[in-house]
C-alpha cells in the first residue's frame, strides 16, 4: 500500500483515533502502521479498503475526497472499534489541509517548492462537516493597532509549541504515530482559534516526519528543519504580537483572487513544472505594462510527460487559443482580470482575454526588467524566498541577467555553466532540473561549448554563499528569438562555433575570507532533527568548532552553538540522585534561535555575494541568544 493511494483523513479524525487507544495499543501503534502498509488497497468510488488479513477489511470513506469524520473509518476485526487498525490506517493516510477553498478557481497550478510533501486539500463541505468555524476566504485576518491574541488563541500556541518541541526532543525517529496525533490535535486547536498559518506549519512537519519515517526519496532534512522552525518560531509569536505584526502570524486560510481590471500583458517564457509527488504541468510568465509579473499555469498528477504536453495546449484563460509555448512569445489582452497575491491569474467566468502582440526581450515594456543591477535583483529575491519571513505574497525569485559565457566549471555534484554579469561579478548557472525527459541538462552542456557568447537570461535565485541560479531560459545564440531551456532544444548548429567542444574555465577561488564557518552550527542544527535532542547531548567539547567560528567573525554563531550543546547534556537529578525530566523547552528555544540565525547570516551572505564580495568577511549584527521571535 502506498500512502498516496488512501484519501486525506483530517487531522481531527487521526488525533481522536489515537487517543482514543489504551496504552498497550499505542506502543503497537507504529508496528501497525508498517504492517499495514504492506497491505493491498483498492478503491471503489469514495471508498477506499484495505485487506488486514485474510478475512478482515478495513474501510475508509471519503466523501468529497476526505475522511471528516471518525465514523468514516471502519474495521471488520473482533475488537473494532477499540482495535488498533483504525487509527493505524488514520496515520499512515496523508494529512488533510481543513483551509476552505478560495471562492474563485485559478487556473490549476502545483503548490510551492515543498510539494511533494504538500499536504492535501479539503472543500468547505468537509469543513463544515467537521464543524470547523472558518473565516470566508476573501476576509483577510486583518488586526487592530494595539490588539493582542486572546487567551484561547495563546492556548493553542503553547500546545504547539510543546507539540514541536516533543518532536525536537525524540527526532524522527522518535516521532511515531503518537507524537505526530499531538501535532495533528494541536493543529486542528489552532486552525479553530484562526491560526492557520501556525496550523499549516505543523501539518507540513507532520507530513515530513511520515516521508522520513518511510523512506521517502523526495524527503530533505533541511525543509523539515525550516518547516519545525517554522512552527516554532510562529508559536512563540503569537504570545508577543500585536497589530500588524499579529495579523502576519495568524496567517490567512486562503489567498483570495483579487480583481485587478483589465492588464496588457506580454509573454517572457514558459518553464515545465515536475513535483516530487508527481505532479506535471507548465507555468507560463508574463509581464505587465508595469512590469509587474503573473503566472498562468496548468499543473495535475502526470510527470515529465504530461509537462511536455501540456505546453502545447490552450492556456486555460478567457477566449485566448494560444498554447503555452505561444503564450511565451506573444502577448494577452484581458479585461475582467482577477490575480492572487503571488502573481496567478485567475480564469473566472467574467474573465476575457484575447491574443495581442507580444515583445521582444530587447524592446519596452520587457526590456525594463533586465535594467535593474544583478544586486539589487538579487535582495528581491531574497525577500521572497526567505524561509521565515512573514509571507506576504510579492515578489519575485526571478533574475533578468546579461551574461558572458566563460565556460563549465566542476563541481562536487557535477558540472554547472560558469557567466559573468554587470560589475564583473561571476553567477554559476545550473539546470532547473534533471529529468532526461526536459531539456535542461542538454541544452546547458551545449551552452558550456560557447565559451564568450553574450546572451540575455533568465533564472531562478538559489540563495547560496555565492552566485547561483537555476537557468531557466535565455535569448537564442543566433540572436533570433527566445528559447525555454526546458522545453526547446538547442542544436550544435545555433552555437557560434557548431565544432567546438565543452569548455571548462579555471577553478573559481573560494575568495579573500575563504568559505564561512558557519555550516560548522548548521551541521549541529540538522544534526538534531533526525536524531533528537541526544545526539547534541553525547559530544564531548565543541570548543574547537566555536574557536574557528570565532576566527570567522561569528561571535553569536559560537554562543550559540555552546549554549546549544550545553542544554542538550543538561540532565539535573533531584535529592535521592533521580534523573529529573529534561528541559525540551530551554532546548527548542536555544535550537530555534541557531536555526533562525544560520538562516539569516546564510542569507547576508548571499547579499553580499551579489554585491561583488563573495568570500569576504561579511558583517552580521549580534542577535541576543534567546530572542527566538525575529
């Protein structure tokens, strides 16, 4: 059985199975859930069975495409409904989303970076179901000057926070079906005291913990660290903000689609979107009069394969006949337009849109883009891609670059293109992705054998130590048109010299500064996501990595790895010599506050890289030890 064939079980549903098993039951409660996996499962309309044994059936129905109530699982054992199945097949199913869906539908499009462990949606009819009081989707979460949370939303903040911090203290491999039921109750509390964003936080680690408890090939240590993070940091806010700070950390159920009148728009390129959950489609870029950037996209279940086909299809977008690929190229006019706050188009009923002529890269509105120094497009899109910013919905991570080939450079992951932009400074290129089936990997390899060609390009920021996106179209060698690197292939004939090999260029120094010590707290910071809090408690002195931190110009980065360390080990014992349970709160405040700061120097870093500094020292103002908040 594999987890992505049973439906979304709401949160509420999971937590109240699992609690509602003795204590004998849970302890076997993660043996079931593996055994049960093993299992076949088919489906049959809105439910879904699953064979325990020979002559036992477990059931799941789905109304609507979401197990809403307990009663909708059901067991054909002698001990249902106390038997320990129910809540085993409760775990092993992915974790429902309860945000209604926004009023008007946009386009379909694939979540964000982190869907492969996105977890899924559910209607307003299964929120209603579940009795959940859900502000509309058009209604911001808006605060008052000087409001605070109220006492029931504090409540739920504080159930997170010690929910996460119970997964920190036991780490993945501690974080059973029992931990993870903790997360789910806290985060159906918090979603009833209009928390969604702290809610959202902790159905994403939940769902992280189940990739990496079953093996997940798609499943990253770093997005589990960023998403417990994440959770922690929003929990600990909400006992402390006000006004608009408040309203941020609350979040919003749904980014509703606003009307946004009629725009002239201009196409740029099309890229081919393919999850790690498998999902395939295309998103196509256009350009404002303004300059301002919008997405139409056409994502759904299918791969590489349905993102090569789609891009000959009709974009889904008022009376327009164009295809995505022609989109790219050409241009909209479209009146009644509705966008969502991070650029998508929506496709209402009231939405008309008509083909009209496109723009050369080279020429206005679109030439606009690529007249704004590398640096400052860079600080852009580091404020859109900040891992715990307060997500707003703007910007951009898109780079409009005028480059230089200089050639192939190696790497320990593999070979990237080598460019230099304004102000000599020197971007490393790479393919947006490896699937054989898109055209990245080759089309670069063909770039690398035209050493000293200018091109006009666009990319995606990779927030690293030093220059870095991914390549994601570029002006055609010939200076005749566009290509998406994704989608159309070079030929050795559009190169200036067809017979040229791949030219490698020099090894790049590391720089004055030499590389940032920095990963030597990141290390310790990951370290404890898998393993838990005793994996910092076992090291003996760390007082060589704070010495060398402190060489690099870290003094906090050194405190606070030897404040980490030093709660990890902490374990006071009371009069008769009795180990006293450990301080998880001291120590989830110390490793957020690590997790927080590598973040943000990691991100100054880049910024000054883009500057032209890469490798020099760079200066990181102090951040008090315990001030976990910003």
């Amino acid at each position: 059985m594999n987890a992505a064939q049973l439906p979304p079980v709401a949160p509420e549903v999971t937590a109240t199975l699992v609690e509602g098993l003795s204590p004998r039951l849970r302890k076997r409660l993660d043996g079931a859930v593996t055994k049960l996996a093993a299992r076949p499962t088919h489906r049959d309309g809105d439910t879904t069975t699953i064979e325990v044994d020979d002559e036992t059936e477990l059931r799941l129905y789905a109304p609507g495409g979401v197990v809403a109530k307990v009663e909708d699982v059901t067991c054909g054992c002698l001990l249902a409904p106390a038997c320990v199945h129910r809540a085993a097949a409760a775990c092993a199913a992915p974790a429902a989303d309860l945000a209604p869906e926004p009023a008007e539908q946009a386009t379909p499009e694939a979540p964000g970076p982190a869907s492969a462990t996105a977890p899924a949606t559910v209607g307003p009819d299964a929120a209603h179901a579940l009795g959940l009081n859900v502000a509309p989707a058009s209604a911001p979460d808006a605060a008052t000057p000087h409001e605070t949370a109220s006492p029931d939303q504090r409540a739920a903040a504080d159930a997170l926070w010690s929910a996460g911090a119970a997964v920190l203290e036991a780490g993945v491999d501690g974080a059973g079906a029992v931990t993870q039921s903790a997360l789910l109750r806290a985060a159906h509390t918090a979603r009833l005291r209009h928390l969604p964003r702290a809610a959202g936080a902790a159905l994403s680690v939940v769902t992280l913990l189940r990739a990496a408890r079953s093996g997940n090939p798609s499943y990253r240590t770093a997005e589990l660290v960023t998403a417990l993070a994440e959770l922690l940091g929003t929990a600990h806010r909400v006992g402390t903000a006000s006004g608009a700070e408040l309203a941020a950390v609350r979040g919003r159920v749904r980014r509703p689609y606003s009307p946004d009148g009629s725009l002239r728009l201009y196409g740029l390129f099309t890229e081919p979107v393919v999850t790690d959950s498998g999902h395939g489609g295309v998103r196509t870029w256009v350009a404002g009069a303004d300059g301002r950037l919008f997405t139409v996209g056409d994502v759904a279940p299918g791969g590489a394969g349905r993102a090569l086909g789609v891009a000959d299809r009709a974009v889904r977008l008022g009376d327009s006949a164009l295809t995505h690929r022609e989109l790219g190229r050409a241009g909209l006019a479209v009146s009644g337009a509705t966008v969502s706050p991070d650029g998508r188009l929506g496709a209402g009923k009231a939405v008309k849109a008509v083909t009209a002529r496109g723009a050369a890269w080279t020429e206005p509105p679109l030439a606009a883009l690529w007249g704004t120094p590398p640096a400052e497009q860079a600080a852009r899109a580091l404020r859109s891609t900040s891992r715990y910013a307060d997500p707003d919905g703007t910007g951009s991570d898109l780079l409009f670059l005028d480059v230089e080939l200089l050639g192939a450079i190696r790497e320990p992951g593999g070979a990237c293109l080598l460019a230099q932009c304004e102000g000599g400074v020197r971007v490393r290129l790479t393919v947006a992705d490896d699937d054989p089936a898109l055209a990245h990997r080759d089309n670069l390899a063909l770039l690398a054998a035209a050493p000293g060609t200018r091109l006009r390009i666009i990319g995606r920021l990779i927030p690293a130590t030093h220059p870095r996106l991914t390549l994601l179209a570029c002006a055609h060698p010939t200076g005749e048109g566009t290509v998406d690197l994704g989608l159309d292939r070079l030929r050795r004939a559009d190169l200036p010299d067809p017979s040229a090999p791949a030219h490698f260029a020099p090894p790049q120094p590391a720089g004055p500064g030499g590389p940032s010590p920095l990963y030597l707290l990141e290390r310790r910071v990951e370290q404890t996501v898998p393993a838990g809090r005793a994996a910092l408690g076992l090291l003996s002195d760390v007082t060589a990595e704070t010495r060398r931190i402190r060489r690099g110009g870290l003094p906090t980065a050194a405190a606070l790895l030897t404040a980490l360390c030093a709660s990890a080990a902490q374990r006071d014992r009371d009069l008769f010599g009795r180990l006293l349970p450990a301080d998880t709160d001291g120590f989830a405040a110390y490793w957020l506050a690590a997790a927080r700061y590598t973040a943000a120097v990691s991100e100054s870093l880049c910024a000054a890289a883009w500057n032209g500094t890469e490798g020099d020292q760079v200066a990181v103002p102090p951040v008090p030890v315990h001030d976990v908040a910003g």
